[in-house]
C-alpha cells in the first residue's frame, strides 16, 4: 500500500437510521506527506448535545507505536470506543473515538487528530480519519457494544469482518471503519458507505454505517467490507486488514442521570492498545484516559513471555485497572491517590500477578512521587519479585517527609499475596530526617485484610513496620516462612527468624503507634542452617520482634504464632521503655512444640535490656 500522509473525510450524508441519523452535509479532505495531525473544519456550527464519532488510522515504522487524540474547537472530550487496533503486517493502526452530549459554540469547529509517540507530538508515516456528527443518540451512555478484528500476517483475506457482539439496546447505529493494504473496499451487506477510499499504490480504506433500522435488542450484529465490489464475495483480491466496530443507541432510553447499559462509559480495554507485552499495553490505555481518569480492563489480556517492559503508572489520573487470572510482568508499579487495583485471586500463586522483571532488585511496588498518596485500594492480586532476587522488597511504602508530609494514608490492601521477595513483602517505612522538629512523613489510617507473605529460604521478614508509621490495622493476616539464614537487620549479635518486625528506625522520638493485630498468625516451615535442620524451637525464631527504644501502643487480638521459639520478643536498643504495651489482647499463642499453647499477658512492661513473652 503506497503511503498517504494524510487524508480527511466529513461526510454527513443522511440514510434511514432509526431515531439516530447524520447532522450536517459532507466535507473532505486530503493531503501527502507526512504528518502529526489531521484535522478537518465541520461546515456549520454542531448543534449541542449531538454525536460526534470519530475513525482515525495510522501507520509507523515499527517497533515504535504511535497513540491518538481527539479534540475540538470547543474542548470537547473525546474518549475511545474501540482501539488502537494493530494490524502487524502493515504496522497499521486504527481507532473509533465519541463524544457524546457534545458541547457547542460559536463559529466553527475544527476537530484534530494528534499523534503521539510516549507523550511526544510525533509524525506519523499515513494517516486518515472521518469525523461524523449524527443527532438522537443517547445523550448519557450512547456506546453499546464494540469489537475490532484484523487477518493473521500469514493469512490475507477479502473480506474486512469486524467480529460479532450481541447490543442490549435496540434503535440502533452501527458504525464502522476498516482499512487493507490490498484490493478496494465496498461496504459490506447491510451497511451504506460514509466514504471510502483507494490508494494509489494499491490498498483501500472504508467507513460506513448499518443502512437500515435496527428495532430488536439482542441482535447480533457485525461490520463487514469486501475488497471486490462482487456478492458475494470473492476469495480474491486480498490484504492485510483490520476492521472496527462500534454500536451505539438512540435517546429512546434517555433519562435524566441515566445509566451506562452495557458498558461502562471511560472503560478502555488494554488488549486494543499497542505495546510489546501488557504492561505496555496497559499503560497507553491509561495515557488514553481522559485527564480526570477512568477504568482500564485487562481481564481478557495474556501475557506469556512478557518482557515487563513498563512500569504501571497512573500519574495524577483516577484509575481503576481490572485484571484477569493471568501474570502480568511489570518493571514496577507505582501508587498514587486514587488507584485501585483489582484482580480474580485464586489463593497463594494462582490468579492475577503483577511479577517483577527486574535485575536490580528493584522494589515491585511502591509509592509514586514524595507527596501523600491516599485512597489507594488493591484487591485480590498476587505481588511476584522477580526470580533470582537477592533483595527485592514485594511492596515498599515509604514515607518521605517532604511539604505536609508523605506516605501512604486511608488506604488498603485486600486479598493480596507477596511472593519470592528476599528483602521483604511488605514494609511500611516511615523515617524522618528531622524527628518532631519538622514536617515529616507518614504511612497512617492503613487496613490490610487477608495479607499474605511467604518469606523465603534465607529471605528477610515478611512484614515489616519501621518508623513513624500509625493506625495500622491487619485483619486475618499471615505470615510465613522457612528459616534458613538468620535476619540480621540489626547487626550479627542480634539475628533471627522473624516474619514480622516491628521497630522505631532512626527515631526514638517518632516510633509506630497504634498497630492493630486481628487474627494475624506467624509460623514457620523448618529449613536447614548448613547441614542441619532448624527446629520449630530454634534459637531467635520469633513471631513478632520489636525493636525500640521508646513506647509504643501494640494491639493483638486473637494472633497465632506457631512453630515459633516465642511469641513476642522485644529487643530494647540500650535501656528499656518508658511503656510497652498489649492492649486487650486475647488468645494470643505461642506454639513451640504441637498442642502447646501460651498466654501473653493483657500489658507488657518491660525492665530488662531484652525479655521475651
């Protein structure tokens, strides 16, 4: 297919549509040579609360993938409905984009496509897109349904098929747009054609849209073009093609404050964005949100083989991102205000991971930037460090005392599962630079329910609470681990086993408070040191160890610690604290040997350099 730099079409030609049909009449436009927009001027002034549908393709020399945006003369948000969509054998992209309830102005408006290459204005090789402004769509959610389809590299066909969904609605339009490096494209049975155009060098492109009403829901629909103008149609010419659709319903079911019917209106699919694995995927489709945000599905996308190419990021975006039962490899996942995370958890190393590629022992999640990162909800989600850590940390919090003050506040995380890290699963670290004489950071108002971390052989504890951290609740938790090499945090005359510690860091002026145990259980699977095996009573092997200097308020409800050579063992840095304390604490246990259980006392004070309980 020779190469076209830029074409534009308007067309607004106007077919029985049902209740939704076309606005104004046509404008086009095209020009050669490369180009990082296109754009096109409407011939009137768009009337309020229509439609605008918008269809772009691009191309690019490959590795490197272009993305798009759509905006307008009034500021307008347009957001996609399907796509991009890559068509590999000839590095061509496609996306259908809508503003729906369209705001309106005076004079013209001038609609733009920009393309971009990671968030730099950037050329791209072709380009052509449609815009098209129809009147009676549903002013609230007007998207249906969508699909997209492209041929195999290895299996160039005539006929363009976008695939089938089933519509929930009735009364509607089903717009389509396609494009094939081979023969001319004709408007498929039952659809009309918007416009369509022959290269020069061989290829085509088309749009077009369903030619009569729609009335019943739950029909199956589907967008097809042929490269011959013959019915039917022939097996010959063919091309690499690609074709979308995008479904949309009248504004019959209008109301007010209404409901998204099918799909959720700001949901971007990540399968449909191009990337080299699915963390690349995912982060373009959060770079193609909107600014206020929105949710990002990759429940339908696989990973094998993922090189981990990206590190997850919403910036200053709201995002929710909604995995599926696979593992996705990441180079790192950051967290900021507002995004959540949810995954289909199917307990220890089954369900959705996010699994680190690193070779740096890079920490796989962590906070983004130095402010307070709040609201923060992870759900149902494996954290993998990579194979062959020595030191990787599955999730470092850490608290930089920077303006107010950072860390990680009313935040939670649930059903999550820390593997294979040997610096630690989680820490929550919180160490001022400056102790109460400044602004400091803080992780606080924090709820972790149903947290798992197993420690490996040799690795450092699973939990760890350091510094300034407060109001920390941890609800039907565990934490195991083998014993293999001592933990030496502390220096080589101080080491043990620990799968949860708990300590004051560089502050003996801001140690934790407040930290909340509900039915949280320590135990350990044996192991060996050197050539023989380390019994569940081996020397330092504790439940919880606490480090401090100062007081601290600790609270344990119900908590198990078995195969432990104690339950709670504190280590006081020189003299002993003015208060130290187990509030309210209830069948708390220590289980050196099986069937054997011990009481910790409802207030611990302590007046030995180092005493266990």
């Amino acid at each position: 297919m020779k190469r076209y730099a830029v074409w534009i079409v308007l067309l607004l030609a106007t077919p029985a549509l049902a209740t939704i049909s076309q606005r104004q009449s046509p404008v086009s436009q095209w020009n050669a040579g490369a180009s990082s927009t296109c754009f096109a001027t409407l011939g009137s002034t768009p009337i309020a609360t229509d439609l605008f549908v918008v269809w772009s393709f691009w191309t690019y020399t490959p590795p490197n993938q272009l993305t798009a945006k759509v905006t307008d003369s009034f500021g307008n948000t347009f957001v996609s409905a399907v796509g991009p969509t890559l068509q590999t054998a000839s590095n061509t992209f496609a996306q259908i984009f809508y503003v729906p309830n369209l705001s309106s102005g005076t004079g013209s408006d001038k609609l733009t496509v920009t393309y971009y290459l990671n968030g730099t204005i950037t050329n791209a090789n072709t380009s052509g897109c449609v815009f098209v402004e129809y009147q009676g769509a549903d002013l609230n959610y007007p998207l249906d349904s969508v699909s997209a389809g492209y041929s195999s590299s290895l299996n160039p066909t005539s006929l363009l098929d976008s695939g089938t969904v089933a519509p929930a609605n009735s009364n509607l339009l089903v717009f389509a747009g396609g494009i094939s490096d081979g023969g001319a494209a004709n408007a498929g049975t039952g659809f009309t054609s918007i416009q369509s155009r022959s290269f020069t060098g061989g290829g085509s492109a088309i749009t077009e849209q369903n030619s009569s009403a729609i009335t019943g829901n739950n029909t199956l629909q589907r967008a097809t073009a042929c490269l011959s103008a013959l019915t039917p149609c022939p097996t010959t010419p063919t091309g690499n093609w690609l074709m979308q659709m995008a479904v949309f319903r009248d504004a019959s079911s209008t109301v007010a404050g209404g409901w998204p019917p099918a799909r959720l209106g700001q949901v971007l699919y990540a399968s449909q964005f191009p990337g080299s694995d699915a963390s690349a995927k995912i982060q373009n489709a959060i770079a193609a949100l909107p600014p206020s945000g929105g949710t990002v599905s990759a429940i339908d996308l696989q990973d094998p083989g993922g090189t981990g190419s990206t590190t997850i990021d919403p910036g200053s975006k709201l995002v929710t991102l909604l995995l599926g039962p696979y593992t996705y490899y990441v180079t790192q996942v950051l967290l900021r205000s507002g995004f959540t995370i949810i995954g289909i958890w199917g307990a220890q190393s089954r369900g959705s991971t996010l699994e680190s590629v690193s070779s740096t022992n890079q920490d796989v999640v962590a906070l983004g930037g130095t402010a307070s990162v709040q609201g923060v909800d992870l759900e149902n989600i494996n954290i993998g460090c990579a194979v062959g850590n020595t030191s990787q940390v599955g999730a470092h919090i850490i608290a930089q005392a920077v303006g107010t003050g950072g860390g990680l506040w009313y935040s939670r995380m649930i059903g999550v599962n820390i593997l294979g890290c040997f610096g630690g699963g989680l820490i929550l670290d919180a160490n001022p630079v400056c102790n109460q004489s400044c602004l400091t950071g803080v992780n606080q108002f924090d709820t972790f329910i149903n947290l798992v971390a197993n420690r490996p052989f040799g690795g450092l504890p699973g939990l760890r609470i350091t510094g300034f951290n407060g109001q920390m609740n941890f609800i039907n938790s565990e934490f195991d681990g083998q014993m293999g090499t001592r933990d030496c945090i502390h220096g080589p005359s101080d080491c043990g086993y620990t799968n949860i510690e708990i300590d004051e860091g560089s502050s003996t002026v801001l140690p934790p408070y407040s930290i909340v145990f509900n039915n949280v259980t320590s135990q350990y699977t044996g192991g060996t040191c050197g050539s023989s095996f380390c019994g569940p009573q081996a020397s330092g092997s504790e439940g919880v160890a606490i480090y401090l200097a100062g007081s601290m308020d600790f609270v344990c409800y119900g908590c198990h610690f078995e195969a432990d050579g104690g339950a709670v063992r504190m280590h006081f840095n020189t003299t002993p604290p003015s208060r130290m304390q187990a509030s309210k604490s209830k069948a708390v246990s220590s289980e050196p040997a099986p069937e054997s259980t011990a009481t910790m006392a409802t207030s611990l004070t302590s007046t030995a350099p180092r005493q266990a309980t």
